[in-house]
C-alpha cells in the first residue's frame, strides 16, 4: 500500500479556496477511513472496494492494494487551453487513484455539492471529467463519489453516493469510524431517513412555525431588516434568512443572518429544541462576540427561546407574543 500520510494531505488544503474545502477534505478523510478499514476490519473494506469494482479480492490482495489521492497522470491527447493554444499532453489528476495491478487502474472522483469539470478538447466540443479521465493510460473505470445523483451519460461509469459508505461504515463498534460517521452526518452526507405515517402532521407543524415565526416578526418591527421571503430547511436549520430592507430575496442566496430551529450539530444538546439567533463568521460585530457563542459556520446567540416555553402557552397570540418580546430584547440590539 502506498505509504501517504493523511494528515500531510489534508494539511495541504487548508489555504484553498472554500468551496472545494468540504471536497478536498472528504478525499483525503475517506481514503484514511478506507486504510483504516483494510488494517483493523478488512471486511468492511473489501464491502466498500466492491463499490468500486473490487469484487470477491483475498486477504492477500488487500494488504496489496494501492491507494494515492491527486496522482498525477498525462493523457496525450491535443487539448486547447484558453488561448487556444495545442498542448500535446495534459495533466489529469483524478481525487483517488485504486489499483491491484498497475495495469487497472481504478480513479474517483469526489463530488459534494459540484458538479462535474469540463474541459476542451481540438476534436470535440467539450467533454467532462468523467470521459476526460476514462482516456488515462490503464484506466479500468472512472466512479464518482457524490453526495447528489449527477448525470452520468457513459454505460462503463459508476455513481456511488455519499449515504452508501455510511450505510457499511454504522455498524463498526470503532471511536474513529463513530467519528467519521458524525462528520458524514454533519454534512448531510450520512444515512437516509424513511418517511413514515407522521409525515403529514410533521407538515402541519411545520407551517404552523413558519407562521409564527413571520407573525412574531412583523410584529417585533425591527427597522432595517426583514425576513428572506423564502422559509427553507437545511444544516443550519428551520427558519429564514434576514436581509437588510435593501436587499432582494432569493432562494438560493444565503445571507449573514438566520433566526428560527437550530440543527446545527455542535453543542446540539445545548441548543437542541430552541428557536435561536445566527450570525455568519464573516458578519459577525466583534463588539457584540460575548453574546455569542462560536460554531464553525458562525456564530449563535447565547440567549435563545426554548421551544417547550412557547409550547406552554395557551394560545397563538400569546405564543407570537412571547417570540415577539424575544426578538425586541435580544435580536434587535444584536443587528443595531
């Protein structure tokens, strides 16, 4: 097995750019996790190399098997960079490189939330990494390791998904694979929940706190700001982005402050089951930090609504009241 060191990889990116960080990161933390797996439970490894192709291999074979992230691999193809200028051969540089014998050579691609590359080519219009890496000397297959379905259009490729690994990884008694499982889980990367016979009250609930938390917010009238017109569900949580007046609302763009359900998984015990208030990392008033607690993603204010408060009272208004008084005594100071 090729002697790398995860540590020394992961090391390398931390400067780089942050929308590829989560993928550089997933690459080099899998490929550990799958050294991890052949040395201490080589049949959980065997289950996840089959993903891959590496079907019915020995024991033998598998203390053999080669590993390398970003190996570099030329393909002498005439290519055109963006001067339009032929270039005889162009680098390729796969996320993993898997091999048992040189001569077939499996590579994958991580994907997170990107989508595929594309590159030009002098004879054909364009063509994505897929092909792209399926012309490599030796290439047996090309699979994608994604947390989406990404349209894959050649027969020979593979999709493998994110849930797939975590689905083989959840019953390892193991700290680092129980570690592992909990940053999968993190980044909505982890198992598929079945939707039962709940699901439909679980809707009502839901509209019922998206109206009053849009109620108890036109009523606490914080000038400046208003809600994004769009509620939405992700990482962060249920509830809506805040814009300043002058903004536009957008599905898609996320903007510097959240209020509603916490799912943020550090220190979830703390903020489980509260309505809270979030900043973004780069938003944040280094004047108003006391008053919050750091995540990663940004930052939550220490004082928040529980959940089980609101439930308490008798009635909507009194619930939209409670939220209200909430939003003028601590959300309101925290945007002046």
């Amino acid at each position: 097995m090729v002697n790398s060191n995860y540590f020394i990889n992961a090391y390398k990116y931390v400067k780089t750019e942050e929308s590829s960080q989560l993928e550089n990161f997933s690459t080099e933390t899998f490929v550990f996790i799958l050294k991890y797996l052949i040395k201490e439970f080589p049949e959980y490894a065997k289950k996840i190399l089959s993903l891959f192709g590496f079907n019915n291999i020995s024991n033998d074979d598998i203390n053999n098997i080669h590993i390398e992230t970003q190996k570099s691999f030329y393909i002498p193809e005439n290519f055109v960079d963006i001067n339009k200028i032929p270039i005889k051969q162009k680098e390729a540089r796969p996320d993993i490189a898997i091999w048992l014998n040189s001569n077939e050579i499996i590579l994958i691609e991580v994907k997170v939330d990107a989508g595929l590359n594309w590159y030009t080519l002098q004879n054909k219009s364009q063509i994505d990494q897929i092909e792209f890496y399926s012309n490599i000397k030796n290439c047996k297959d090309v699979y994608v390791l994604s947390k989406h379905t990404i349209d894959i259009n050649y027969p020979n490729n593979k999709l493998i998904r994110w849930f797939n690994i975590y689905e083989i990884l959840k019953t390892i008694n193991s700290f680092i694979i129980k570690e592992y499982l909990y940053f999968l889980e993190r980044n909505n990367m982890g198992e598929r929940l079945k939707i039962d016979n709940n699901v439909l009250n679980i809707l009502d609930k839901i509209k019922a706190l998206d109206n009053l938390l849009k109620n108890s917010w036109e009523a606490a009238n914080i000038k400046g700001y208003k809600l994004n017109s769009y509620s939405f569900i992700n990482e962060l949580g249920f509830g809506y982005f805040i814009l300043k007046n002058n903004e536009k609302s957008s599905a898609a763009k996320e903007f510097p402050y959240f209020i509603g359900i916490n799912l943020i998984a550090e220190n979830k015990e703390k903020y489980a089951n509260k309505i809270v208030f979030w900043v973004s990392a780069d938003s944040i008033d280094i004047k108003k930090k006391d008053s919050f607690d750091y995540f990663e993603c940004g930052y939550i204010s220490k004082n928040n609504i529980e959940l089980s408060e609101l439930i308490k009272l008798d009635s909507v208004d009194e619930q939209e009241k409670a939220l209200r008084d909430w939003l003028i005594k601590e959300v309101m100071p925290l945007l002046e």
